[in-house]
C-alpha cells in the first residue's frame, strides 16, 4: 500500500489471510470495501453448514473465533454481497453494522451470443438434470430418493459432477435405476444440451447458485431448493419451481407436474431477457465503480446529486 498508493483498497474472501489488512488500510485513510462471497468470517467452515444441518446462527465456537474479525468489520467503508442471503447472514451475526452496503452478483457469462439450443426431442420423456459437486450438502441424494417417488414414468435423469469416489460408488448401487445416468465430469456446455429441467438441490445456504443462472441464460426450466441465495436468484425465472431442501416427496410431486406439461417445461429461461444483464462483466463492473467512488448504498436520487457534486455540476 506504501509503495503503490491505491485509491482503493479492495478485499474479497480473506479466509486464510487476516482482516489486519483492514486496519492497515484504515490507518493510511484509504477507502476500503469488501466483498461477501461465502460465510468465511462468521464460520470456522464457511459454509453455515455442520453435519448434516444448516446453521440457523452462529454457534459458540464461531462467535469466539469472528469476535475480533466481527469489531474490524466496522472498519470497512463499503460492504458487497453476492447475494442478499449472504448479506444478511453477516447483519444478522453483528457484522458491518451501519457500513453502507450493496449486492452485486458474480459475473456469469449470460450474453445471448453463448446461449446453447437444446437437442431436438420428439418424445415424451423429460429429461432432469443436476450439475455440481457430487456430496451430502448438495442434496443429490434427495434427488435421487425423488426417483422412487415418482407415479410417472417419463423422465430421465443426467447426474454431472464429480465427487469423493466411496460416496459416488454408494450413490450409484443405492439407486440403480437405468433411467439415471452418471455422466461424470463434463463441460457445462455439453450438459445443457441434453437436459430440459435443472435441479438445483443444494442443501446448505449456497451463496450464488451459478448452476442456475447459468441453466435460465440458456432457456431451461428449474426446480429449485429453498436453501441460500437460490431463492432470489429463481425469481428472474419464467418457470421455476421450490421445494422444502431434503424434501424428496415435494421434489417428486413437481417433478411428477412438470412430467404431465412436457411441452411448457421445455421451455424456460429469464422472465425478461434484460434480467441476465445483471450478471454481465459490463454491468458489475459499473456498479464497482460506484462503489469505489462513494455510491454504495446510495438511492438513484442520491447517486445523481453525489456524481453532479464530483463533476462539479
């Protein structure tokens, strides 16, 4: 900091480093802000998740081990979040506590010219389809268990991902159902084309499912966990559907409802193209740089009036 002189000082997950860079920067008067992206000051884990259970608050052992991060936190001049989840989850455990804040979501590569057509289909089979970590806190499990379940028998079901070789061997002689296919890991590409619904089943609160921004920027239907910062991210959707995370009962019945509508549920994406340019590098790179000019938490009125003053206006 000495030696470049930053106007700025831009932190993002620090799990590992320590948040003294942000006295440091404070001490030289420099304008801090930082970015949210997982649970890494308020977790020993990171992920809100012990077990087989999502942390509905801290534990002991968390606010012993955040205290001094939760006093330094005060320290920031701005605060960003991907997602609104996340954000409130560190409000809510004493963190940043009147620093202005805003949520800014990742970059997800969305633009119209990487969308994928899917694969002609004239039958009736529909064609589920999960993409991801293969663990217990995803929740494929629960999505597999949904199969048993099911009255109807026109589905499929793609399984992409990779994970702990014991666990996936069990996976499989668990639930050997020659209508689920293990297609290990594959490119994300190559996946979307061959399913018309994504299941997003995430059992601990994933801050930004990229799965699913990924899975509406290419026109798909999703079914979704109510876990983290899905839910917020669903709500851009034309055609996504919750379920209770764990849940596999309610997982089949809609599973069971879109298999009765194959036609509608092949087609989803956005409620409104524009939605995706949230997650464009043009888009979050701009809102940056408000915020590392001064506008974070700002209304639009207050942006203006701030911006004028700067130029002089």
């Amino acid at each position: 900091m000495d030696l470049e002189k930053p106007d700025v000082v831009h932190t993002n997950n620090i799990t590992g480093f320590s948040v003294s860079i942000w006295r440091e920067a404070r001490r030289r008067d420099i304008r801090l802000v930082h970015t949210l992206r997982d649970y890494g000051l308020i977790c020993l884990h990171s992920g809100m998740f012990r077990g087989r259970s999502v942390c509905k608050r801290q534990c002991l052992d968390c606010k012993v081990y955040s205290s001094i991060r939760r006093l330094c936190s005060q320290q920031v001049d701005a605060v960003v979040s991907n997602s609104s989840y996340v954000l409130t989850a560190h409000k809510k455990s004493g963190f940043f506590t009147n620093v202005p804040s805003e949520v800014i979501y990742n970059i997800a590569g969305t633009s119209p010219k990487e969308r994928i057509e899917p694969q002609d289909r004239s039958d009736d089979i529909l064609n589920f389809g999960y993409i991801g970590e293969l663990d217990e806190r995803k929740g494929v499990r629960a999505i597999l268990e949904s199969t048993r379940h099911l009255k109807l028998a026109n589905w499929k079901l793609r399984i992409a991902g990779r994970g702990l070789e014991q666990y996936v061997a069990k996976l499989k002689a668990d639930y050997p159902d020659p209508r689920i296919q293990w297609l290990g890991f594959v490119k994300a590409a190559d996946f979307y084309t061959t399913v018309d619904v994504v299941i997003v089943s995430s059992i601990w609160p994933e801050p930004l499912p990229r799965s699913l921004i990924e899975a509406l920027a290419l026109g798909r239907s999703a079914i979704c966990a109510r876990s983290g910062g899905i839910p917020e991210i669903s709500q851009l959707g034309k055609l996504v559907e919750m379920y209770s995370p764990c849940d596999y009962r309610e997982l089949a019945g809609i599973m069971d409802r879109a298999m009765k509508d194959v036609t509608r549920w092949r087609s989803g994406g956005f409620t409104d193209p524009s939605a995706a340019d949230v997650f464009t590098e043009s888009v979050v790179v701009a809102r940056y740089r408000e915020v590392y000019r001064g506008s974070c938490g700002l209304s639009d009125e207050a942006r203006i009036l701030t911006e004028s003053a700067r130029s002089g206006k």
